[in-house]
C-alpha cells in the first residue's frame, strides 16, 4: 500500500467521521432539519459501511487467513498484500474504483460547503405578509438565514450527486461487482428514500 493509498483512507475517514460532529453542532439552528438529516443519513451510512463492511470483514478474513494459511514468512507477506488489497478495493480506493470515489468525494463535500454555509451565515427574524412575502411587517414571525440561496442550491447539488451514487452502485451490484455493497445500498436507502423497492403482494 503507497503512502498516497493510506492518506487517501485516512482522509475519508477523517472527512466521514467530521460530518456528523460538524452537522450535529449546527443542529439547533436549523428551522428545517429534513436537509440536515439527509446528509447525516448520508454521512452515517458511508461511516457504518467502512467501518462494518470495510474494516471489520476485512481484518476478520485476514485473521483466518493467519490462522489458516500461514506456514511461512512468504505466506504472511502474501496475506499481509491481499489484505491490504481488500482495504483498497472496498475503499473505492482502487484505480477501478476511482469514479465511484469521485463521486463520494463530492457528495462529502458538498455536506461540509453546506455546513459552512449555513455556520457563516446569520439566522433574523422577520415576518410573513398574506401575499407570502418576508419583512419586517405584520404577519407570521419566521426566521431567514443570509444565505437561504445558496444552502438550497447545496442541498439540490448533494441530493444529485448521492442520488447519481445511489444509481452507479446499485448497478454495480446487480453486475456482482462488490456483494458487501449490498449493506451499503440497504443502509442508504433506508425507508426506500431513493428508489421504492416493489412489492409482487401489493397492489
């Protein structure tokens, strides 16, 4: 494994570890926390995936390989290598793989754009008049943030992106691509949130 490798994993997980901290902090200030919450699924869902799927099975496949398939010093060096391999690949950190990890590299960006966003901005009150304009006249109190626009537009930008996700493993499991992806598209499709899974008993 290359020194380029290892940071590579080591700023996913770093990246993946932040989100939640940094969205469960800004928690409190959102009027509307259906975005905050589909991000955090997201963030959550990459999280349980590399750390069940990823790092677990893999360091469990190589203790049996040790205790199965070692008898010499090559032997360790050769599980040693196809462990760090199954690292790699299940990473998305692969060269195959490199599209996949683009696109999971953008959707973790857009959380921490849309964390920032919304922590740089400010939120005010105001009111809201019949015709369902904002002010500071009579009507109903609500609060406005300075940079509503761009947290919308961050928010249809990660929807995108995880949806296009959604869409490319899938399909790289229907090819048996990855069978462990499985947990990771049943995790992040939770209450059929991106695609309604048909029921032949309904309907």
């Amino acid at each position: 494994m290359s020194l380029g490798h290892v940071g590579g994993l080591l700023v996913l997980m770093h990246v993946v570890v932040l989100c939640p901290i940094a969205l469960h902090v800004t928690s409190l200030c959102v009027s509307n926390p259906a975005c905050r919450h589909e991000m955090q699924h997201f963030v959550q869902s990459v999280e349980g995936y590399l750390c069940n799927q990823v790092i677990q099975v893999s360091w469990r496949e190589f203790q049996l390989d040790l205790a199965e398939e070692v008898d010499d010093l090559d032997q360790l060096m050769y599980c040693h290598s196809e462990y760090l391999r199954k690292l790699l690949f299940r990473s998305f950190l692969s060269q195959k793989a490199a599209s996949v990890m683009k696109i999971v590299a953008e959707v973790l960006t857009t959380v921490l754009r849309f964390h920032t966003q919304l922590s740089s901005g400010q939120w005010q009150y105001g009111s809201r008049s019949a015709d369902g304009d904002t002010g500071d006249g009579d009507g109903d109190v609500v609060m406005t943030h300075s940079h509503f626009d761009a947290l919308r537009s961050t928010h249809a930008s990660f929807k995108k992106y995880s949806g296009f996700l959604f869409n490319v493993v899938s399909k790289m499991v229907e090819r048996g691509y990855q069978n462990h992806l499985e947990e990771f598209l049943l995790c992040l499709n939770f209450n059929n949130f991106y695609k309604p899974i048909s029921n032949p008993n309904v309907g």
